[in-house]
C-alpha cells in the first residue's frame, strides 16, 4: 500500500528541475509514490522527467496535451494518487533529505485531517523561515478556530498547499481538490475551504520545504493577465463563505483579506503591462462593489487611512460594461 503520494507539477522549470529531483530521491521510500505532472513545458523539462521516471524511485510520470495552470495539475495529480496521505511539492522547490517520513510520522501520531508546517524561503542566497501563523502546536484543533480574528494573520493567510500534508478522506469529501483554470492564488480559495469543511488539523514544528521566489517563470514575477486571476479565486471565497452557517462571523476574515490582496497589486500596479494594469483597477472596482457592502465598510474603517482611501475611491469608479476576468 502506498503510505505518501507527493504531487509535483512542472512547467518550463528545466533550469531547477534537477535540484527538485535529487531532494525526492533523498527522500524516497518504498511506499512512497511522486507523480511529476509535466504541464505542457516547453523547455528541456519534459525530457529531465522522462528520465526521472526510470531512475527515481517511486516516480510516476504524467503529461498534459496542452497547459492547464497549477491547480489542474495539482488535481490531475490528486486523480493519479494511491496514497493514504497526500502533500505537494512545485517543480522549482526543493526538500531536506529525511524531510517527507518525518512529516508522516508526525500525521501518523497526530490521525489528523491535515497538518500545516513551517517552510524556508529562499531569495538568491537569502534565507528566511516562515512559520505557520497558528501558535498552538502538535495540538490537534477544529480548522474553522483557526480562521479568526479578522485583523490578525491566520492560518487561512498561510494559503501554500505544499506546506502540510492531507488525508485522503478529504479527496474522498471532495475538499482537496483545486479551482480548475485558476492560474494564480489558486491557494486561496482552497485554504479556506479546508479550513471552513475539514474536521481536524494541526501545525507541527518541522521545517523541511525550501521555497524558491524571484523566479523569472513564476507568475508572482509577471505582470500579465494570468495575475488577474486572484479576482475570480476571492469571489468564490467570498460566495462560497457567504453560504457557510457562521457567515456573519467568517465574512469580515474574508472581505479585509480580498480588500488587502487588491490593496497590494495596486501598490504595485507599475509591473503590469498597461492594458492589464487598466483592467486590474476596473475589476478591482467591480470587485469591492460585489462585496457584501456593509462588511466591506467595516473592513474599510479597520484598515489605515491612506489604504482605507485609495479602495473607498476605487469603489466609486465607474467599471466598464462587459469587463471579465
């Protein structure tokens, strides 16, 4: 029986493939499976992986016609997994060795739904631990009590989903599952429905994951419509905590972080191509107008003045008829 499934999707990272692979192998084990989802690259990733298929243990090799973005490779290999236990890895990302039966250990001792785990973030040859904006660990605790208060960091702000590891009886309820199409903060909507439908979780004190920014692939580095996408991955958080029984708590968490993500693009507007930047601010307006109005007033006199301001003015702009995503 498989104990791990890691899931690892790939797109034109051929330059980091390597480093990602050699850290899998240090952390093989015979009832471990890696399914490499090649998303349609482009560069020389399809052929690193096809020989990773014979040479790394536990590999299984899965392929898009065409290119799908991050959450449809996730699910893809999410449909692939046997594991009991699943977690996921990006293909430019790299592990300590020893990192993936320690993680498995700690969920076999905890019998949770999921655990969330601190991470390294690396920035050229800086190195910054991040940890997990939950204070109680190794205690396993009801998700949803990890989602407020609304005007600190949660857990649901701590979206990386290779940053834990998941049962499958969550695929089994269908809350493992990502967005299809949704090509950045794909994370989010997700975060939030574990943390909302789940039954039990914990953070644990391992760090293991070493995060990799400033990628020039990465889509956190380009400034093209794809980015555009976090508007429709915080309308189905909002639509879909909306019909939650705890709405009026949960909505104000929701609205101030959607308005603090918009808030942040606009801070840094001037890396967008300009039809794109155009479209951000006309979106972001249509944005803020959807929002349950009165909570977004709330969340508005709780922020500081000058962002507080730039959103109020934001909403009274006239968005252009026709205007998608």
């Amino acid at each position: 029986m498989v104990k791990l499934s890691v899931i690892v999707p790939f797109y034109n990272v051929q330059q980091y493939v390597p480093d990602t692979l050699r850290s899998l192998r240090a952390n093989a084990r015979e009832d471990f499976e890696f399914i490499l989802v090649d998303d349609r690259s482009t560069d020389g990733t399809p052929e690193l992986l096809a020989r990773a298929e014979h040479e790394l243990p536990g590999a299984v090799l899965a392929r898009h016609e065409k290119n799908g973005g991050l959450a449809t490779a996730r699910n893809t290999g999410i449909d692939r997994a046997r594991g009991e236990y699943l977690t996921f890895l990006d293909g430019d990302d790299w592990l300590a060795p020893g990192y993936y039966p320690r993680l498995v250990t700690a969920m076999d001792e905890l019998g949770c739904d999921f655990l969330r785990t601190d991470h390294v973030q690396c920035t050229a040859r800086a190195r910054v631990v991040h940890r997990v904006p939950h204070g109680r660990r190794n205690r396993v605790m009801k998700p949803r009590e990890a989602i407020l208060p609304a005007d600190r960091t949660t857990s649901v702000d701590y979206a990386y989903a290779w940053a834990g590891i998941y049962h499958r009886r969550l695929v089994d309820r269908g809350l493992l599952h990502f967005t299809d199409g949704l090509r950045t903060a794909e994370d989010r909507p997700w975060i939030w429905k574990l943390h909302r439908e789940a039954d039990s979780f914990a953070a644990v004190n391992l760090l293991g994951t070493f995060y990799r920014r400033g990628v020039a692939s990465s889509l956190t580095q380009i400034g093209d419509v794809r980015q555009l996408d976090f508007i429709r991955a915080f309308d189905q958080v909002i639509e879909e905590t909306a019909q939650d029984p705890q709405a009026d708590e949960l909505l104000p968490k929701a609205v101030r972080t959607y308005c603090a993500i918009i808030s942040h693009h606009l801070g840094s507007i001037e890396r967008f191509e300009p039809p794109v930047a155009k479209k951000l601010k006309s979106l972001s307006a249509a944005a803020l107008r959807r929002m349950p109005q009165a909570v977004l007033d709330d969340a508005l006199d709780s922020m500081d003045l000058q962002r507080a301001t730039k959103l109020r003015r934001l909403r009274r702009r006239p968005a252009p008829s026709g205007v998608a995503a």
